[in-house]
C-alpha cells in the first residue's frame, strides 16, 4: 500500500486519504456476487444432536426427527390374524395373505434400518463428545484435543466412510453454539515439549494475535513464527502461512491501516 504516493498523485491530505480509504473498504469487490443469491430462501440450521452439561455431566440427545417413534400397525397384524384362523383360503385371500406378510416384512426392514441410522449417529457423536469434553465444558477451542476420522472409526468399530458422512452432514447444538462435527475434527502438531495439540488450538492462537497486533504496523508471517515458536509450538513460516489462508486473513501489508 503505497499511500505518500497516492496523497502525491491525488493532492490529499492525510484526513482525505482516509475517507477515501474508508469508503472502499465498505465497497463489494465482487457486486454480482450476489445476484445468486436474490429471492433464495434463508437456511436456518436444525442441529441433529443436543449436549446439556448437567451439574458437570454432559448429557448427549439425539433430536426427536432423527428418532421418530415407528411400529407396525395393529391393523394389520389382527388383519393376518384373521386370514391365519381362517379354515379356507381362496385365491384372492391368499394373495392378500402374501400381500400382507410382504408390507409387514417391509415394514420390519425399514424400522430395523431407522434403528441403525440412530445408532450409528449417536455412537459417532458420543466418541466425539468423549474425546472433546473439555471443549463441550467450556466452549474453549484451545481445549479441543487432535481428532481424525480413524480416531473415531476405531472407537465407533465404523467404516471411517461412514464417520465423515456424518462428520460432513450432521450438527450438534451446546450451550456455546451450534457446530458441524466436522468442526471438532483436526491434525495434530507437536510442541517443543512433545505433547501433542491440535491444530485448531494453533489457528485461534494465530486468530488472536492478528486481531491483538497494531493495524499500522501488522505482523509478517515470520514475525507470528517467532511468536508461536516463542509460545513452544514448533512451527515452520509457510505452516503460519497457510493456516493463515484457511483463516481467510490476508498478508500483512493487505491488513495495514492508516
């Protein structure tokens, strides 16, 4: 950003060149970003999974759409019943014999797969909610530990297939929000003491420093090294770089203010 030399080339003063400034920071750099986006419904998220702390216990429950109470009618149970007591069956009462036990079967097969579903959610979820608990006592990123979706499929005894679809497409409502469970999911990185965090830690260290650093003189990605070396994490320049990019923060000469 090379200011003195837009002042010269405009004929601005130091107050004008910051009016102009603030004027095309609150632009849309990309206006027809939002046509899409016109008439479109609003999304509201519908958490599959709620987690109450109870007097320091986490209680873990599913969300009632995803365990809708399912039988087989009654109806057609004593209508079997009856076809069963009777002496003679004639073609079409068996047929409807047949037509019965097959609904009745397809019934008992879809409620037995309903069932699955359920379980499967709610192991995937209790083996997340297990290995983060400190998180979901205290609504701390820092305090979310490494966790990989083989970490979970070990302990699930579940395809790792089956835990990211569910990591990608399911969310759980706490006390600190609402989350994907993909969010809890992260690598590890190594601190100078051998112990092992979680790269998320790292990035909302990294978020705090940016957001704590002084606008006119914003720190360089090796300077945030240093800092997060100095803090114990063993961490290379480019690593800062690119969990800077996932942040969607920009390069330091982008974040300079006047």
């Amino acid at each position: 950003k090379h200011y003195e030399k837009i002042q010269r080339g405009l004929n601005l003063t130091d107050e004008g060149l910051k009016d102009v400034m603030t004027q095309i920071t609150k632009l849309n750099p990309k206006p027809g970003g939002n046509a899409s986006e016109i008439n479109k419904a609003e999304t509201y998220v519908v958490p599959d999974f709620f987690i109450y702390n109870n007097g320091g216990k986490l209680e873990l429950t599913l969300n009632s759409k995803n365990a809708p109470e399912l039988r087989i009618s009654e109806g057609y149970r004593d209508m079997l019943k009856e076809y069963d007591r009777g002496q003679k069956k004639d073609r079409r009462q068996k047929e409807a014999v047949l037509f019965i036990k097959q609904k009745i079967d397809a019934a008992k097969w879809f409620i037995d797969a309903i069932k699955q579903r359920q379980h499967t959610l709610l192991s995937t979820m209790t083996a997340i909610m297990n290995h983060q608990q400190e998180f979901f006592m205290t609504g701390d990123e820092t305090s979310l530990r490494p966790m990989i979706l083989k970490d979970i499929a070990e302990k699930t005894g579940l395809d790792i297939s089956t835990v990211s679809r569910v990591a990608n497409s399911k969310f759980v409502q706490t006390e600190f929000g609402t989350y994907r469970l993909k969010f809890f999911f992260s690598e590890s990185l190594t601190t100078d003491s051998g112990e092992e965090v979680s790269t998320r830690e790292v990035k909302k260290i990294l978020s705090d420093l940016i957001e704590g650093e002084s606008k006119k003189k914003p720190l360089s990605d090796e300077r945030l090294t240093e800092l997060l070396q100095e803090k114990g994490y063993n961490i290379a320049r480019r690593t800062v770089a690119k969990y800077r990019e996932q942040l969607n923060i920009p390069v330091a000469r982008l974040r300079k203010e006047l």
